[in-house]
C-alpha cells in the first residue's frame, strides 16, 4: 500500500503543474530540504495572489434557502451533520471517512475563524460553507442512493471519487485527493457565483476568500496525522520538510484562485452559451484530475489499510 517517496512528490508536482505553479516536478528521491523548501513553500504565494486582482462583478442578492441568513447556526448545524456522517462512515471503514474527517476538521477551523473576526462579512462566508457543504451532502446521497439515474446526475469529477471509494481502489491520500478535487475544483466555483462575488456595497469578497490559505497551513500536519491514525498509517508517510504539508498548500492555493477566476465566468456570463462554456470548463478539469489522481494513487489492496482501521477508526 504503501506509496514511494519519489512517486508522490512527482505526483504532487504534477498536480501543482495543472494547478497553474510553476514549481517543477522532482528528480528522485532525495531532495535537499533547503531546494525543496524553495520551490515548494506556499507562503511567498500569497503576495502575488493577493495582487490578483478581482473582476468587476456586480452584487447580486442571494436567493437560495439555505442558510438564507447566514447565522453562525449555519456552520454548527453543518458540523452537527459532518460528525454523524462520519461517525458512520468510520464505523463501516468506508473509505469515504478520509474526506468526511479533513471536512469535519477544515469547517471546524472555518467556524473558529469566522467567530476570531478573521473574515470581513461574517454572513457571506457563513452561507458560502453551508451551501458548499450542502453540495458535497447531496453528491455523497446520490451516489450512495444505488439509484442509478441519481448516480448518473453526480459529476463526473465525484462519480470517479465515490467508485474509487466503493472499489477501495486507492490510497487514503488518494481519496482524500479525488475527494478535495471534486469538491474544490468541480463544486466550489457554483457555490462562489451563487453566494455572490460582490457585496452590496460592491467591495470584492475575493479578499476573504484569500484570507483562508493561511489557516489551511495549520491544518495540513494535524490531520494527515488523525488520518494516519484512524484510517490509514501510510498517509503521513512522508517526511522530508513534511513535504505532503507544504505540496497541498500550494496545490490549495493554486485551485483556489482558480475556483474564484472560474466563478467570476460563471457570474458574467451573458448568455446561455457563455455559461455552458464556462461550465464545461469546471467540469472537464476537475475530471481530468480525478483521473489522473486515481491513476496514481491506486493501491490494489486494502487489506492493511482496513484492518488498521478497525482497530483505530472510531477514535474521537
């Protein structure tokens, strides 16, 4: 099960590659810690991205029913939802409790930070993370519905990640990358453009969506380690300046500014053509990078990776 050095880091390079980082992909196995850390530190990405600048969107109001309000009852009530989900995931060892726990973890970080005044509006990111969270609940129902034209209505980008799951056919990093995949490059744009881009008084919300890459830092470490665990020992296997760490941050941060570009193209679309094109975009993306994380990811045998988390899984 158990993934070479040289074999991830190379993957994760190509993943930063279709991500739009320019950092190349590794030689071998060895990489001095002081050139990796250059090549592969989010932090410096941060100015750049944060002189990106937004696309004159104009304010529209949302109008969805899910948190219309944007209460911080929102987010309480979505990890409520989150932990019984993964209580019963991690009971059966389904593979899907890898991305149902690192989702628990990262909406339990965004409430802390909504309740620290680390965003500017408060409501905008709470109905951002109720009807993002919404989406990821309705695919995992669909597919797990057994009802075949439901199945067939998940994206595409989900239908890989989800049968990867079923099949237990990769790796528990893998999972978690096909999950973060689907759900960041394929799900989040929609979320972005229906929440709205703008406030009312036409400041960006770019600014928050930015403010988040920082506190994904801090949570890379702890939970490749919870992961490790409960589900799957090998997931935090690597170790050179932890580099699975510092690789996810720039692979976050690069999908993230693109969710936000392809949101913007979703919300100024003028016509219906525009918006297909747009949405085709999203959609072929992020399933082109389903495939080529379970490609590279697959792991023919779960045996060692199931009995662990029998024995580990249910932890708190």
């Amino acid at each position: 099960m158990r993934l070479a050095r040289a074999s991830i880091v190379a993957t994760m390079s190509a993943l930063l590659t279709l991500a739009g980082s320019t950092a190349p992909a590794a030689a071998d196995d060895e990489i001095p810690p002081s050139v990796l850390d250059q090549l592969i530190n989010p932090k410096p990405l941060d100015p750049v991205i944060g002189l990106l600048p937004a696309l004159p969107v104009k304010h529209v109001s949302y109008a969805g029913d899910v948190c219309p309000d944007g209460a911080p009852s929102c987010i309480e009530n979505t990890i409520a939802e989150m932990q019984q989900r993964l209580h019963l995931l991690a009971a059966s060892c389904d593979h899907d409790a890898v991305f149902a726990l690192a989702y628990l973890r990262v909406t339990e970080n965004v409430r802390d930070a909504v309740a620290s005044g680390v965003f500017d509006d408060r409501v905008w990111l709470g109905q951002v993370d109720a009807v993002f969270a919404k989406l990821y609940f309705d695919s995992l129902d669909a597919w797990n519905s057994g009802d075949p034209v439901a199945q067939a209505s998940t994206p595409k980008s989900w239908q890989i990640a989800l049968q990867a799951a079923d099949d237990r056919a990769v790796t528990g990093l893998g999972n978690f990358m096909l999950a973060m995949n689907a759900h960041i490059n394929r799900d989040f744009s929609y979320v972005l453009a229906e929440i709205g881009l703008t406030g009312p008084d036409g400041t960006s919300h770019k600014k928050d969506h930015n403010a988040y890459n920082r506190r994904l830092d801090s949570l890379y470490a702890p939970v490749f380690a919870e992961e490790a665990a409960r589900f799957d020992p090998s997931f935090d296997d690597i170790d050179v300046l932890t580099v699975e760490e510092t690789v996810a941050g720039v692979i976050m941060r690069g999908w993230r500014e693109m969710v936000w570009r392809n949101a913007e193209q979703l919300a100024l679309a003028k016509t219906p053509n525009q918006r297909r094109l747009a949405e085709q975009t999203i959609e072929h993306y992020a399933a082109t990078q389903a495939q080529l994380i379970r490609t590279t990811f697959a792991s023919p045998d779960s045996t060692e990776r199931d009995t662990w988390c029998a024995e580990h899984g249910t932890g708190a």
